[in-house]
C-alpha cells in the first residue's frame, strides 16, 4: 500500500510560504522552502502519529509530492 500526501503551497504577500495538505487537514508555514520541507515533513508526522494508517489508506512511510502555485504575472 502506498500513497501520496500532496500539498498545494503559495507565498503569503508578508513574504513566508504555506503549505495546505489536500485531502488531509495538514497546514504549517515557514520561511523558506527548505525551512518548509522540513516543516511538512514534521507536520505529516504529527498528523500521522495517532492514527490507524490502514484507515487512511497510507503506507508507514508516505511520499510527499510538493506543489507551487505560482500566480499569472500582469503586464501594463
């Protein structure tokens, strides 16, 4: 069994990153985008910590696959 944790991840206008699990309430924020990674990987495993990972259809070491929504630049 094995799954994929997939995050969607913008930049705030104050300038930090936030990464947003979709299909899993799974939120943190930091920095950098290293500074991220390492966030959502200790996010990921808080989250799974308790929880029956059969029931979640997870293997016990989940992918993750980050994304960046990069917005459209507007030209004058």
């Amino acid at each position: 069994m094995k799954s994929i944790i997939q995050f969607s991840i913008t930049k705030e206008p104050e300038g930090y990153y936030v990464a947003s699990g979709i299909g899993h309430p799974i939120v943190t924020q930091a920095d950098s985008l290293d500074e991220l990674q390492s966030n959502i990987s200790e996010a990921v495993q808080l989250y799974l910590k308790d929880e029956d990972l059969a029931e979640l259809g997870l293997s016990s070491h989940p992918s993750l696959l980050m994304s960046i929504e990069i917005p459209q630049i507007k030209y004058a």
